[in-house]
C-alpha cells in the first residue's frame, strides 16, 4: 500500500464519518463536505491503485528485458562457436528487448500519471453534482 492509497482511504472513512455525522445533526454543508472527501479519497486511493499497477508493469518490464539480454547473450556464446550471423542476430533480439522493455515501463507510468488527472477532473465533476443537489430548493 502506498502513500495515495492510504490517504485516500483515510479521507474517504473521513468523508463517511462526516456524511454520517452531518445526517445525525441535520448539518447539510457537513454532508456535502463528506460526500467530497468520500470522492475525493476514493479518487486518491484509485490512483495509488493505479500507480502502483504501472510499477509493476514497470518492473516487469525491466525484468523482461534483462531475461531477453541474457537469453541473447547465452545465444552469442554459442553463435560464436556456429556461426558468425548469429552473434548479430543475439545484439539485435537484446537491443530490441531492451527498448521494448524501456517503452513498456514508461508507458505504465505514463497511463498512472494520465489516471491522476482523469480522476481529479472526474471528483471536481462529482462535487459540483453534489453541491448542485444539495443546495436549498427556492
């Protein structure tokens, strides 16, 4: 569990605690500000969620690659000892691996870091819906 995680939980049983609160004591304001934090910390802990998912893949990513790098260099000890087209066939698989893997762990972090502002867009969306139906009837 990372740091978004844990604060997104703690906000969202904070935003439970006072949607409840706010109910028991006819506050309406206090049930608005828990239904925002309750959004607000499940839109937090989503996006440690999905951090941590992109690192993850990150790391498998990385792990990819370095197996690809040994694989090939298994292949170059013994394409030495075949032939000479084979060691350039080992560089390129272990060259192409390596920026796959590269590409595959930026492209992780690249879709949690796209996430976080999709979710911020979508929790200023929700309080805006909340407010908008929780205001007086005139």
């Amino acid at each position: 569990m990372n740091r978004d995680e844990f604060r997104g939980a703690t906000r969202h049983l904070k935003g439970r605690a006072q949607t409840a609160l706010g109910g028991v004591t006819g506050d309406p304001a206090r049930q608005v500000r828990g239904a925002v934090n309750q959004v607000a910390g499940g839109a937090q802990y989503a996006y440690g969620r999905a951090r941590d998912r992109a690192e993850d893949w990150a790391e498998d990513g990385r792990d990819l690659a370095h197996e690809a790098r040994d694989r090939a260099g298994h292949l170059i000890e013994e394409g030495r000892d075949r032939a000479g087209h084979l060691i350039e066939e080992g560089r390129d698989l272990a060259r192409h691996a390596r920026t796959r893997g590269t590409a595959y762990g930026r492209r992780a972090a690249r879709y949690a870091d796209d996430n976080r502002a999709s979710a911020l867009l979508g929790l200023a969306a929700v309080a805006f819906a909340v407010g908008w139906l929780a205001r007086p009837r005139r």
